[in-house]
C-alpha cells in the first residue's frame, strides 16, 4: 500500500489504522550475523587515529569494527595474563634469545 493511501485511511476512520495493521505482512528481519549478542557502542576518535585504524584494516582485509574489536579483546586477554601469540612470535623469540649478544 501506498504511503498516501495509508495516511487517507488513517484520517478516514479510527478503526482504519487497526485494519491497516492486520492487513500488513509481517516484517522479514535479517539473520544476524554471528551467533554471539553484540553490544553496539559509539567511539570518539581524532580524524588522524581513525585513518590509521581504518588503513590498518585495509591493509589486513577486513573491517573497521572487526580489527577494532580484535585490538580490544587482545587487550583484555593481556590484562587477565591469557593473551594468544602465534607459534611464529614464539619462534622469533625463541631464536632471539639464543643469539649472542654485543657487549
């Protein structure tokens, strides 16, 4: 139904309002797209730090709020001593401290 035809109805009649509700199709909302309840909040940030984080996200291939949410939860995992390190950062460290050092 036509906006216009709504809004003739809804003058029309009192009752007319009601009728246009039972008569409507009931909305068709979008899956989400994870199975974990996501929060939404807002986050002030200076021009030049959301472009870096924007070309960082580039960069890796994926979104703003995705790298965002990666930096966070990495973060959180470092205060609670449960951080995640790829094998290859062990590895590199590993071999660094076996080297020789100048003295």
């Amino acid at each position: 139904m036509h906006r216009n035809e709504a809004t003739k109805r809804f003058h029309d009649s009192g009752d007319a309002l009601a009728d246009l509700i039972d008569e409507s199709q009931p909305a068709e909302l979008p899956a989400p797209d994870t199975d974990v309840p996501m929060v939404s909040r807002s986050v002030r940030l200076p021009l030049e730090t959301y472009e870096r984080v924007r070309a960082a996200a580039e960069a890796r291939g994926i979104g703003v709020t995705t790298l965002m949410r990666q930096w966070i939860e990495a973060g959180l995992a470092e205060l609670d001593d449960s951080a995640t390190v790829s094998l290859a950062d062990v590895r590199r460290a590993l071999a660094a401290l076996s080297r020789p050092t100048a003295a």
